[in-house]
C-alpha cells in the first residue's frame, strides 16, 4: 500500500509547461503545434486569471503604432524585443487572435482590442483550441522547486505531486494581484538553484503623496482628465485619478518606471502636472487678472477658468493662501503644479512588475544555462514596458520563444514526440 505522506510521481516524455497565463498558455500551442506532448500546470482552479482581469475595463491586446515606435516601450530590452517582435508582433497577435474566431479593432488612441473588449471569449476558444491539440491542463498544481531527485514538486488537492520531464517552461507571471496566481515565490525557487533574479518592483503603478484626510475624503476616485503630468524632460497627456493616499492612472503609469526609480534613488519624485494643457501660462494669466470684486475665490476661479472640482481642490490641497491668491503665481502653478511623491504604492497593486530572470542567465530560446532544458518566459523576465497593449503582447513573444525553444531541445534529444506520453 502506498504511504499516503509519499508524493504521487508522474513521468512525462514531453514538456511541462508551469503557469497559465497568456506566456504559458502561447509556449503549450507552440510545443503541441510542433507534434510535443505538453502538461500544463497551474496554482489556480483555472487558467488565465489575470488575463480575465486584464479584459475588465477592455483587453488592450496590442498597439497599432509602426514597430519603429513599438519597440522602444521596452526601454533597456528594446534590442532584444526588436528580435521577439520580428518573429510574432503586434499584427501576427491580431491574426493568431482573428484565427481563434476574434476580431480586433484599434481604438481611438491606436491601442487594440478584441471586438467585444472581453478575454473570456479569447480565453474561452484559445483552451479548446489547446484542448483539441491534446494539452492537459492540470488546475490547482501550486509549483514548489524541485525534489532532491530533480523532479517538479506540486502541491495539489490530493497531496504531494511530483513530475519528470525532459523540458519545462516556467511562465509564473511577475509578483502583483498575487491573488490571481502570480505570487512571486518562484524568485526564491530557482535562488535556491543558483539563479538571482534582479529584484522584483512595482510597474505601472500608482503613487503615495499623502493627502489631509479632508482632500482625500472628498476627492479619492476622482479623474483630471485630459492634464499633461511630466518627470525628467518627459511630459505624458492623459488621465490622473485621485486616490485615499495619491494618484494612479494612464498618465502616472506611463512615466511610472522614473518616477519608481527616482524614488529609489533620492526618496522623493516630484512631478509636474499641467491641469489646462491646451491654454498658454499667458492666458490663464489674462483669465485670472480679470476684477474678481466681491466673489469668493472658488467663485472667481470657477467662473473664469475651465477647472473641475478635483483640479480646484488639488490646488486648494498643495499651494499656500498667498499663491492662491497672487494671479502670477497662481497661473504658474496650474500650468506646472509640482507633485511630490513619496512611494509607490504597493507591489500587490501594481498592473505589472519590473525586474526578474535576467536575459543575461539566458541563451537565446530563453532557456536557462545553468539550468538545461529549463526555459522561461512572460512577466517573470526581467523586462518592463508601460500599459498600451505591451505586456501582453510582450508575454506572447516570449512565450512563443521560450515554446518553441524547448520543443527544438526536445526535438535535438529526440524526445518528447510520442502521442502516447503521459499526460
Ligand atoms: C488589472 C490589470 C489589467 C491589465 N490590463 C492589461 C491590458 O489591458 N493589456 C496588457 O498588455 N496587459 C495588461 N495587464 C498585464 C498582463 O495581464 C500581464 O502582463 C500578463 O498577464 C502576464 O502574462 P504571464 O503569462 O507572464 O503571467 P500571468 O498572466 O500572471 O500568468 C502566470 C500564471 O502562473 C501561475 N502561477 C504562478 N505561480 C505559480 C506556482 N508557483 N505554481 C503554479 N502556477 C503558478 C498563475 O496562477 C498564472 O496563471 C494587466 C494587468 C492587470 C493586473
């Protein structure tokens, strides 16, 4: 009788891949595509949680920007990217995705969504389509490293599960919504096995200026839409939401990896925002010299300048009465009102993280050197880019890479082609 504390063991002759997010769900058809056996395994009851999540407020699948401007979102990666993008970019991703039976659209700012905005439909065909070319998706396999004996540890329902296989990809996600599935233990793991990633931080994220208690009570949650926020000589047009403790939004994420590191750096970052970006500082002068007579300054301000509530309450928040009420200054602090921020906020909300496997531990099939037939891929790689349709499509280049790299190993060992492997 077996001991009920001894782990099941499973011999696989094909992959595994570990993690079922758009990474590893794109290195399985890739490995099944060329013939593999592939078990996916996956902490959580279903695959794909954060790209189910990611389709809430309408999945940014893509950009439609000319790859001259794509691929410098990568920042320090963006050599490497121009290679991944060559192979499957932005246009292929729509075409994979309109062969899943799913239109795209550009919206008005060039970003691209599904028709419909959601995932589920995507999510939904994409696992029949993997279903159909044989992949076994096993849910709630929490992976823990490896056994002494060098097979995959999982803990799963029914205890203790260990798995042998030739090639596995490791597409763990980065380290924010860790309740999604993505929790970053993953960093430890493969320390324990000689592979430091670089350290783990906040992306695309928001940030902590600590407002009075009567500014956040009043104005969390609310948008200054259409305002230019700049940091270092870069100046981003978009939204800015107020939060209980600072701000967050398309603007701040997109200039968030300088802000985060400046923040690092020197303790503090200190923003600008412009709250009305198409007038000229001379005419919100001309507007605020006006004869303000009897009226209250809220009164006066409102009635000669197109400021929202939360763009008038900002400035109530962070200048003193005399700049308030000195039209100079005043019209120079709309026009550049300084931000000082603190923190980010924390890893756990952050859309995405930044640092990870180091490109350098890697050949160029992303598999690791000290670590043969062991390949890795998506948001678990030390690379970042801003929302706007980069994450994604970056997780599927690298997916596709890591994919295809591990079924060429296989193919070189002459392994893993059998449609009898275990599953
Ligand atoms: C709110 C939100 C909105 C977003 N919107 C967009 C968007 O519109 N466009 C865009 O480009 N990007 C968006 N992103 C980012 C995008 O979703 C991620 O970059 C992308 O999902 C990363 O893919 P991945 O496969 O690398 O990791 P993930 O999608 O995180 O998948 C990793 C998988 O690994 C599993 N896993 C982790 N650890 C273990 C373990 N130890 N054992 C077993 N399984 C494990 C997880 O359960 C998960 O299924 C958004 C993110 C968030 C949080």
């Amino acid at each position: 009788m077996k001991d009920p504390a001894s782990p099941v063991v499973r011999v696989h002759s094909g992959a595994v891949v570990i993690g079922g997010g758009p990474a590893g769900l794109m290195a399985a058809e890739m490995l099944a595509e060329r013939g593999v056996a592939v078990s996916l395994y996956d902490a959580m009851p279903s695959p794909g949680r954060k790209f189910l999540l990611a389709g809430k407020g309408g999945l940014n699948l893509t950009h439609s920007e000319a790859l001259g401007s794509f691929i410098p979102r990568y920042g320090a990666r963006a050599g490497l990217f121009q290679s991944l993008l060559a192979e499957f970019g932005p246009n292929d991703l729509r075409h994979w995705a309109r062969e899943l039976g799913i239109d795209t659209f550009v919206g008005s700012s060039g970003r691209v969504f599904p028709e419909g905005m959601k995932s589920a439909p995507l999510l939904r065909a994409w696992l029949r389509r993997l279903k159909s070319m044989g992949v076994a998706i096993n849910a709630r396999h929490y992976w823990r490293g490896w056994s002494e004996a060098g097979r995959l540890r999982f803990h799963s329902p029914a205890g203790m599960v260990e798995v042998e296989a030739p090639a596995v990809v490791l597409a763990l996600g980065g380290a924010s919504w860790p309740r999604l599935g993505s929790d970053g233990s993953w960093v430890d793991l493969l320390a324990g096995r000689g592979v430091a990633a670089a350290p783990i931080r906040p992306a695309n994220c928001g940030f902590d200026l600590g407002w009075s208690h009567r500014f956040a009570g009043r104005f969390a949650g609310q948008r200054l839409e259409t305002v230019e926020l700049s940091f270092n000589g870069v100046t981003v047009r978009g939204e800015v939401t107020l939060t209980e403790t600072g701000i967050e939004g398309g603007a701040v994420y997109a200039l968030s990896a300088g802000l985060r590191d400046a923040i690092a750096e020197s303790g503090i970052a200190m923003a600008t925002l412009d709250l009305m970006p198409d007038w000229p500082e001379a005419r919100v002068l001309e507007a605020l010299s006006r004869p303000r007579g009897s009226r209250s300054l809220s009164t006066f301000l409102k009635r000669v300048l197109p400021l929202s509530p939360p763009a008038l309450g900002l400035l109530r928040e962070l200048l003193p009465r005399d700049v308030m009420d000195n039209p100079v200054l005043l019209a120079a602090e709309i026009k550049a009102l300084p931000l000082p921020l603190l923190q980010t906020r924390p890893l756990a909300e952050a859309i995405s993280t930044a640092g990870g496997i180091r490109f350098e531990d890697l050949d160029e099939h992303l598999m690791l050197k000290t670590l043969p037939g062991v390949f890795v891929a998506g948001e678990m790689l030390d690379w970042e880019a801003p929302t706007g349709g980069y994450l994604l499509t970056g997780s599927f280049a690298t997916g596709r890479r890591a994919g295809l790299g591990a079924a060429e190993w296989l193919a070189a060992a002459g392994e893993g082609i059998s449609p009898s492997s275990c599953r």
